[in-house]
C-alpha cells in the first residue's frame, strides 16, 4: 500500500502546478528550490508515479503529475476542512483569540479577514464570532511572540522562517521600489541593482518582513544593501520619506496601491530583481489551532489573491 503524503507535499505539488515550475513554486511558497525538489523527488518516490520531468531548461509536471495535482487540490481542501471540524469540537464557539501580524497584514488585509469573519452567516448553535485580539509588530516580533506563547497565531512576510514554526499560505505579495512623481528616475522604463542601491535608498528596519524579502532579493541577484543606509521604523515613515524627501524605497505594493493609483507615487521598474513573497500564518509546531483560529486562517485563505 502507498503511503499517503503530507499535506506540505501536496501544497507544493498545487503550487508547482499553478505557477508552471519548481522554481516559481518554491518562491511562492518561500522555500528553497533545492528543499522543494527534493521533496517532490520524495513525492514521486511515495507515490510510484513519474510526476515530473526534468531537462537541460528545467523542470515541469508530467501529465500524471497535473491529474495528481489536480486531485491534491481536493485532498487540501477536505484537510482544512478536517481540521477545522475537529478544532471546533474542542473548541467553545465564539472564543477569543489572540492574533500578532506584520504591519502590512495588519494594516491592508487582516482588516477584511476580521470584517469577513463577523458577517458570516451562524446558527445558534455556533455561537458568536470569534473575539480576535490583534497586535501589531514586524515579523521578527511576530514569530517570537508566537514562540513564547503570547499569541496562539501570527501573519508574518518574511520569506524565511525560524525554527519550531507551522505555517500556511494565506496570499501572495509583491515588493515594488517607488518614487515621487517629480524624482529624476519617475520615467525610467527600468532601473538597474546599482542604481537602486546608490540612489537614496531608505529602508525598514531589520526584523521587518519588507525588509528582509528585499535582502533575499537581493542575494539572488548576488547584491546586498549597503552598510549605511537610512532606517525607519514604520512603512509611514519610508512613504514619507519618498513622498517629502526625495528619497527611494521598496515596499509592499499594498501598501502603495492607493499612492501609485493617484500619482502620487510612480513605481520604478526593476527587472533584475525578483520581489515576490508569500505572506504565511504561523503557530507554534506541535500545538493544534483552537477552533477561532482555524476560522481566521480559513477566511485569510478563502481571500487569497496575487496582488
């Protein structure tokens, strides 16, 4: 009898599929290329079937890898499920819920979830909608709160995580390095590594998701910021930095949706950078999500989208 993968498996198989290759999966699920190809190759190997195929220009799906896929979409599906159905059997209904997220999930999605969640259609039996306590700090602080125990679940937009952490995918995100609409490169087609890197770059500080997705960026690229940059603590202060300052500065382009359809911001082009992220759930390894818990990553999840 095959054994029958983990769910890490078959989420990495749907992305490989959704996003074409290996490599675009790896970077939308905030992995390692090598880490995901050979949990495929173990895949493969469970499985007794040739899911992909691998040549001198990469890697796809075979055609028994795109059925699989396709029916691991289902196996996800009925696992959240799962979860979620036995979580909630532990679990009183309407119980609170003390939530950590990074400053742009905090202030451009959890918003929706949270406003989402309260309007969802309940019997009596289930009680009233969860009471979610959100607090508010970078992902480095949000991975440690959660380790210590004061939250049971974190948003985090870091591309890396620490040790002793679970996480899901909640949305996709991605970076975009802006300027004024008077700045000198508001009009440049494209911008070189160099050029953003020597032209009054401004930064968030280190603990910052934005900030350490722009380093890994960057290392891909085989850059890394320069030893003395400016450093602020709050995605606010970067934008008024861009907006007042003349300064230049890469952000989540959530955060600057409303600025860059204004014009009061204009997105700088960079092509040899990949500013891609995963924005992920995260709770402690070993600990189940209490049934308000479950019901927030459930609704994050259903408003995935790429921005």
């Amino acid at each position: 009898m095959t054994d029958l993968p983990a769910p890490a498996s078959l989420e990495l198989l749907v992305a490989a599929d959704s996003h074409g290759s290996i490599s675009a999966a790896a970077r939308a699920l905030g992995i390692a290329q090598p880490s995901a190809s050979a949990a495929l190759r173990r895949l493969e190997r469970g499985l007794g079937l040739e899911l992909l195929v691998r040549t001198p220009r990469g890697t796809s799906l075979t055609d028994a890898g795109r059925v699989a896929a396709e029916c691991a979409r289902g196996v996800l599906d009925s696992y959240a499920t799962l979860e979620s159905t036995l979580a909630a059997l532990r679990d009183v209904p309407g119980a609170r819920v003390r939530v950590a997220a990074s400053l742009t999930v905090a202030e451009h999605l959890a918003p929706r979830w949270l406003a989402t969640l309260a309007r969802e259609p309940r019997s009596p039996r289930d009680g009233a909608a969860p009471d979610v306590e959100l607090m508010v700090c970078n992902s480095a602080e949000v991975a440690r709160r959660v380790l210590d125990g004061d939250v049971a679940l974190g948003f985090v937009e870091s591309p890396e995580l620490v040790r002793g952490l679970r996480w899901s995918l909640v949305a996709e995100d991605e970076l975009v390095a802006v300027a004024a609409p008077g700045h000198r490169w508001a009009r440049r087609r494209a911008l070189g590594v160099d050029e953003l890197l020597g032209g009054g770059l401004v930064v968030r500080e280190e603990g910052s998701g934005t900030r350490a997705s722009l380093e890994r960026a960057l290392a891909r690229a085989g850059r890394a910021l320069p030893a003395h940059l400016t450093q602020l603590g709050s995605t606010q202060a970067v934008r008024t930095a861009v907006l007042h300052a003349g300064a230049v500065a890469v952000l989540s382009r959530l955060a600057v949706e409303d600025d860059l359809a204004r014009g009061t911001l204009v997105a700088l082009p960079v092509p040899d950078l990949d500013l891609r992220r995963p924005l992920r759930a995260v709770w402690k390894d070993g600990e189940t999500l209490s049934a308000a818990a479950r019901r927030l990553v459930a609704v994050a999840r259903g408003q995935r989208t790429t921005t």
